[in-house]
C-alpha cells in the first residue's frame, strides 16, 4: 500500500505564505510526477502545480509568479510554497503523486492525498 500524508494549511491573511507538504511512504518502486490540486464547493479539482521526475514544472495561470512547487526525491516529498495568497486561493489542496508500486511491472497509479484546507482571509 502507499499513503500520501498532507501538512501545511491553515489560516493566514492575505499577502501571506504558506508551504504545503505531502509525503509519500509505502510500497513504492518509482515515482514520476508529483503534483496540487485544489478544489472549491461545487467545483471540480483542478491543477495547481505540477512537477515531473526531471523537475519540468508547470503552473495554473492564477498562480503563475507567486507559487513554487518542488520535490525531494530522497524523501518522496513534494512541496508547494505558496505567496502572496490571495482569497481567491481558498480551497482545499490535495496532493497527486503517480507512482509505480512494488516493482517495475506495475502500471502507474496515481494517488491522492487526503486534503489539506488553505484559507485566505482577514
């Protein structure tokens, strides 16, 4: 089995920083991309950021400039320092990891973390 463990939200005010984390343990024989999603009431998960194993990132347009997502692949850690938030990045954050589990022959899967609430507000 793998779990992703998530740490990092909270409450802060606007223009503040946060850092999430999420890492993952378990049965793992690789890991490829590692990736935020957030999600608001009523609306689907979308992608905050997203790195790949060569460290190719890519970025929603909202968060362009003000957020970093990055990895430590020593530790199966994925990270996502986030600043300037703005209220609009209230959401809950989840953490994606696609990994292979056990040995070389498994497919990809991809996992999720288990959410982490990121509130922006005074």
């Amino acid at each position: 089995q793998v779990q992703l463990v998530e740490s990092g939200g909270g409450l802060v005010q606007p223009g503040g920083s946060l850092t999430l984390s999420c890492a993952a343990s378990g049965s793992i024989f690789s890991i490829d991309a590692m990736g935020w999603y957030w999600q608001t009431p009523g609306k689907q998960r979308e992608l905050v950021a997203r790195i790949t194993s060569g460290g190719d990132t890519n970025y929603a347009d909202s968060v362009k400039g003000r957020f970093t997502i990055s990895r430590d692949n020593a530790k199966n850690a994925v990270y996502l320092q986030m600043n300037s938030l703005k209220p609009e990045d209230t959401a809950v954050y989840y953490c994606n990891v696609r990994l292979k589990p056990y040995s070389s022959t498994w497919p990809l899967r991809n996992y999720w973390g288990q959410g982490t609430q990121v509130t922006v507000s005074t």
